[in-house]
C-alpha cells in the first residue's frame, strides 16, 4: 500500500473511534433520560434487563474501540516498515486525552448504572 493509503486508513479509524465514543455516549443519555421519565412505571426485573443490556452495549463499545486502535497501531507500524514516517503524534497531548477519555467511559457506565439501581421514588 502507498504512503497516503495507509495514513487515509489510519485517519479514517481515528473518526471511527471518535464516532464510537459519541454513540456511546447518546446511548448512555438515553437509556439515564428513559429511565428517568419511565420512572416508577418499570419494574425491577425490567430495570435489571435495561441495566444488564447497557452493561453489555458498553462492554461491546469499550472493546470495539480498542480493536480500532490497535488496528490504527498496526497500520502506524507498517507505514514504517515499508519505510514511510510515522503520523506525527503529541505523545504529551495524547495520554491525557485516552485517560479522559477512559475517565468517561468508567464514570459514566458507573453512573447510569446507579441512576438504573436506585429505588423508585414514588409510590409503586
């Protein structure tokens, strides 16, 4: 592959975990707004199917994203085996953007599931 196929794939995998994270993100939101306006109307076991769907939706985005990046690797490091340089990275920018980036993903699974696990608040 040419110099520029290779970085075109490499770019183009950076957009998709970017997309990765943003659907991740909308489906976190809705899942904590339809519980919050189905209230009290759900049931327990219904609450632990909503909940027990997120937890595996999210555990499926995690993974995604990380075989996106390590596919995203693998072709940084053939560009430099056939000889190309490598896409120029701030390694200083780069660390804490991936650690927020897991700070996100950790707190916000955290969250919805402990917005999914509360008690109703109403009379049932």
């Amino acid at each position: 592959m040419s110099e520029y196929e290779l970085t075109s794939l490499a770019l183009e995998l950076f957009r998709d975990m970017d997309a990765q994270i943003r659907f991740w993100l909308e489906a976190t939101f809705a899942v904590v707004v339809a519980v919050f306006f189905a209230g009290d109307r759900l049931t327990r076991g219904l609450r632990r199917l909503i909940a027990s769907l997120y937890m595996a939706a999210s555990a499926l985005a995690g993974l995604r994203w990380v075989l996106t990046l390590r596919r995203n690797l693998a072709y940084r490091e053939r560009l430099m085996a056939e000889g190309y340089g490598d896409i120029p990275t701030d390694l200083w920018l780069l660390v804490p953007i991936n650690l927020l980036i897991l700070f996100i993903f950790v707190a916000g699974v955290a969250g919805a599931m402990h917005f999914m696990s509360r008690p109703p608040i109403g009379d049932s």
